[in-house]
C-alpha cells in the first residue's frame, strides 16, 4: 500500500511542476496586488482616503489614482471605475436596472470590497483589465451573471457571496470567467442557487485556479466550456446540484481536478464531454444520483487516481479510450463500472488497481504473475471490466455485501401437487424492496413476504414432473441491488395412488 501512496504523491508533485509557472504567476499578481493595497493607505501621505457621498461616481472622478474610497451605509446607484482605486462598502448596497451593470471595473489595479450587489443586468463586471481584487461582496438577484471577467486575467476573486442570481429566463451565472480570461485566483466564494452555473469558464479560459469555493443547488456546480486547459480545481465542495457538480465540455484538456468533495449532485459528480488529457486525483465522489463519474464522447486519455468513488447507481461509466484507473476505491455503487471503451484499469505491479466493494476474490500468492506464494494485498485473480478490460491487481479489503442470505429453508422432498412452502433469512444494509424465488427448471415463479424475522411464500408444483428442481431466490434493495442465490433443492414424488406414466398412457389411449 505504501508503494501505491508514493505513486500517487509522486504523480501529485508532477502535476505541482506542470502548473507551478502559472501558479507563480497568480502569486506575482496577488503580491502586486497588495503592494498596491498597502500604497494606497499608506501614511505617506502619497494616497488620500475619500469618504463618498451621496454619488459615488462623483467620489470617483474626483479621486486621484491610488486613493481609497470608503462608502458608508445606504443604498446606491451603479458605478464605474475607470481608475486605479480602493473602493471600500461599510454597509453599502449598489443597485442598478436590469440593463445595467453595478459596478463596472475598467481599469487594473482595482480594488472591491464589502458591498452588497443587487438586481443588476450585471452585479460586478470586471471588462479587459489586470490586477484586481473583488473580495467580501455578496452578489444577488442579477439577471445575468453575479461576477463576471471579460477578457480579464490575473485578478482574484475571494470570499464573495455570489448566490441568487440568472434564476429568470435562460438561467445564468454566479461567477463567469469568458474570452481569454486566464491566471484569476477563484477563491472561498459561495455561488449557489443560480440559474444555471455556480462557476462558468468558457472560451479559453486557461491556468485560472478555482479552490475552495462552495457550489449548491445551480443546475452545474463547476462548468467548463470550450477549450477551457490548464486550470486547477481543487477544495471546491460541490453538492446538490441539478445535473452535474463538474462539467467539462469541448476540448477543456490538461486540467486538474483534485481534492474536491462532490456529493448529491442530480445526474453525475463529474462528467467529461469531448475533452482529454485530465488528471483527476483524490477526490471524494459521494451519493451522485446517477454516476460518480461520466467520461464519453472524445474523452481520451484522462488520469483518474486515488478518488473515493461511492454509493452511485454508476460509479464510473466511461466510453472512450486510454483512459487510465487505478487506486480508486470504488465502494457501494449498485454498478461499479461500465466501460465501453478500451481502458486501463491497474497500474503495473506493485502499484497495483483499484479497490472493489464486490470483488470476491481470494489472496493467497503475490508478484506480477500472482503465482508466488504469499499475500501481497492484491487479488490473485483479476477483476473483469469488459471482455477488452481487466483489473490485473483488485486490491483486497473492501468486500461489502449489501444484501446477503444468512439462512433458508426448502423440504427436501414433496409430493407432486403439494405446496412448496420456502422460507430464508436475508440481511439488508438498505431494506428490500422485493423478494421472490423461482424454480429454474421450470417457469414457476412467486414473491416471498415478510413474516417477522424472515421471507416466505409457496410455489405451486402441480405442473411439474417427478424429479430433483432448485430454488433460486433474487432479492432487490431500495438502492436497486440485485442478489440472486441458489438456496437448496428439493426432490417431487409421484402423487400416491396412481403413477404419472400411467396417466400418459391413459392418455395416449384416448389420442
């Protein structure tokens, strides 16, 4: 196991040196950022602070570049800045029509802070600029987007509350990254409960770092558009969303997805559309309604390592190719995997493959061949994927069985028309939802009922030849699990009094 943890930090350390020259750039802009911050309140007397009036645009234009503008309590209406400026809110609201933005920033180096944003074609529109600082806002009932970046890089946009907003019409956005916008620090912000997306990437948006936001209740969590590559993803909690937590769509390639924490989301945690090349690492991927993760069309060649992939009707349903999985624990899922590509699914020994709930395999021998004595941790036999796919190296430990039979009872011998009263004993970790036993050899079939601590119910055998049969029970859960287990067999007499032969040759005499 300690082998497969230095793989994955390992992998992690070369995903580190690929971003680290966009990560130094972010920095460089966050430093300059503050330098600008701490000039401007200087004591030097270089930056003068403003207290605005009633207009805060007149404030501004009066205001030299550098100085600090602080607004106190009230509302207000829409402002631009078009000059490097600290513009401070102490209990401010800015309003504007629905044709209008709020606050429009048109020059770098500015700085927004503690206001109160609503009812806006736009809350905070951020339009070709670099250097800025949008922190400590909360963002509301806007038409289209909350916080939007035109063609706008390497500012950073923290601890704003962007919720509530684009829920009329087409449905919008709460932060809104377009056009080329690249190296923005997305940071600690709440975006939920808009229109459409909590945050949206799109048109080549590349090496922007989206970390530690939260992502509730908008249609997509995270959702990325068009050659959106090179970004990082990570410590985003992302639940409840009504389709996915992240999508990726249309050659967004190269990105990093890691250390999220995605659960509840209405169709899949993630889910990649035409876009390749992807690392996604040590994710926890919970309770998803239908996938965890959903890899399809053109989706070649991503890295999926380390996630925790569990209680999804799919865990994983993937249908491209070169795709590699391994240390992944799959666990829970009512189907763990379907892959309709041509994938790989373990890393070559010892590193190893995934971990499988359902995987019953045994491990008594250990080496890449699994033929030399001794337990390694590893399955001896394969898990199988599809007949082009296989788990070389199922990781043991993690067997969970949902439903299980703990006891059954089946005469072993009845008369030929006789009830066949079948009783069994089943463990649920989520509750049945129905129970049945069949006879194989023959199309008798009924569903079995709870009668205190047990099932039971009885199968006709009126139709049946004297013989030996078998009992099948197939019991489904609440979560849509499936056992099906033979449960004994049990031998038919002839009916007393009179031999089944007889009654056909009798009846062969009347034909």
């Amino acid at each position: 196991m300690s082998t497969r943890l230095s793989w994955q930090r390992l992998r992690l350390a070369e995903v580190s040196e690929e971003t680290c020259v966009h990560t130094c750039g972010i920095i460089f802009s966050l430093c300059l950022s503050a330098l600008i911050l701490i000039m401007a309140l200087s004591i030097t007397g270089s930056a003068a602070t403003i207290h605005a009036g009633s207009d805060i645009q007149k404030s501004i234009d009066a205001a030299s570049p550098g100085d600090t503008v602080i607004v106190g309590p009230g509302v207000y209406e829409k402002f631009t800045v078009n000059k490097r400026l600290n513009i401070i809110g102490n209990g401010a609201t800015v309003v504007a029509s629905p044709s209008d933005a709020c606050i429009s920033v048109e020059a770098d180096m500015v700085n927004i802070s503690g206001f109160t944003v609503r009812n806006g074609l736009y809350g905070i529109r951020l339009s070709r600029v670099r250097g800025c600082s949008i922190t400590n806002n909360m963002v509301t009932g806007c038409k289209q987007p909350g916080i939007v970046l035109l063609t706008s890089s390497g500012n950073t946009i923290a601890n704003n509350n962007a919720s509530y907003n684009g829920v009329v019409g087409e449905g919008w956005y709460g932060i809104y990254l377009t056009d080329s916008s690249n190296d923005n620090l997305i940071v600690n912000n709440i975006a939920s409960n808009n229109g459409a997306y909590g945050i949206h990437l799109s048109t080549s948006c590349s090496n922007n770092t989206i970390k530690g936001n939260k992502l509730n209740g908008n249609m997509y969590g995270l959702y990325m558009f068009t050659g959106c590559s090179n970004n990082i993803i990570e410590e985003n909690l992302i639940s409840g969303n009504k389709a996915n937590g992240i999508d990726l769509r249309f050659s967004c390639n190269h990105n990093v997805i890691r250390n999220n924490t995605i659960t509840g989301n209405q169709v899949a945690g993630i889910s990649l559309l035409d876009s390749g090349e992807n690392d996604i690492l040590s994710n926890d991927i919970r309770s998803n309604i239908r996938f965890g993760i959903q890899i399809q069309g053109r989706s070649d060649a991503n890295t999926v390592v380390g996630n925790n992939i569990t209680q999804s009707p799919t865990g994983i349903f993937v249908e491209s190719n070169s795709n590699v999985f391994h240390s992944n624990y799959l666990i829970d899922n009512v189907v763990q995997v379907v892959d309709r590509g041509e994938n790989v699914w373990s890393a070559p020994y010892p590193v190893g493959g995934n971990a499988w709930s359902d995987y019953t395999g045994t491990d008594e021998y250990s080496g890449p061949a699994q033929d030399v004595p001794g337990a390694d941790g590893f399955g001896d036999t394969p898990r199988e994927i599809n007949n082009r796919s296989r788990d070389m190296y199922p990781v043991m430990g993690y067997e969970l069985r949902p439903i299980r039979i703990i006891n059954a009872s089946v005469p072993a011998e009845i008369e030929a028309g006789e009830q066949l009263l079948i009783k069994t004993w089943i463990e649920s970790v989520n509750g049945l939802s129905q129970v049945s036993a069949r006879i194989p050899e023959s199309r008798s079939y009924v569903r079995l009922y709870q009668a205190g601590d047990h099932y039971e119910g009885s199968l006709t055998t009126a139709l049946l030849d004297p013989g030996e049969y078998s009992v099948v029970i197939t019991a489904t859960d609440r979560r849509g699990y499936e056992l099906e287990e033979v449960i004994g067999r049990f031998r038919i007499t002839p009916r007393a009094g009179r031999s089944f032969e007889a009654a056909m040759a009798q009846l062969r005499g009347r034909s």
